[in-house]
C-alpha cells in the first residue's frame, strides 16, 4: 500500500503512466503508489492524484480460478463421453 517514506521506484526513471488516466506521472517523494503482487515478482503503480488511485482500487477483481472447482469429466466408469 502506500507509504511515503519508501518510493519503490529510482528516481532516474523520473515517468511513468497513470493507469487510469493514461497521462505520465512524474515520481516524486509524494507520488502516490500502490504495489500489486509481491515485490518480487509484482508490478508497482504510480497515480497522478488520490481520485485516480480510489478509481483504481474500485476497479472490481475477477477470480476465474473458483470456477475450477467444478469438474466437467465423465463419472462413469465406461470410458466414453456420453455428449
């Protein structure tokens, strides 16, 4: 989430794209960021203003994985399908 006392990014690479607005982002030790992921392997977001951070943060999750609970194979014993 964000904190100011860290800015994840170094500042010789001083733009970056809102991912809201699409407009640069100049990073400064104000900038807002929200970090997706772990740190490793995630990707940090830079936002030009706090109302583009919300509209980011409001953008709902889709989890496809839950449907995978469900299995669509062929119970039966016979080795066929039965479509």
């Amino acid at each position: 989430m964000n904190h100011p006392a860290r800015n994840p990014l170094p500042l010789d690479r001083a733009h970056l794209s809102d991912p809201i607005t699409g407009r640069p982002v100049r990073i400064t030790d104000r900038t807002l960021w929200l970090q997706e992921g772990d740190p490793d392997d995630g990707i940090t977001l830079y936002f030009e203003s706090r109302e583009t951070l919300e509209a980011y943060r409001r953008i709902p999750v889709e989890h496809p994985e839950a449907g995978l609970s469900h299995s669509l194979s062929n119970q039966d014993d016979e080795g066929y399908d039965e479509g």
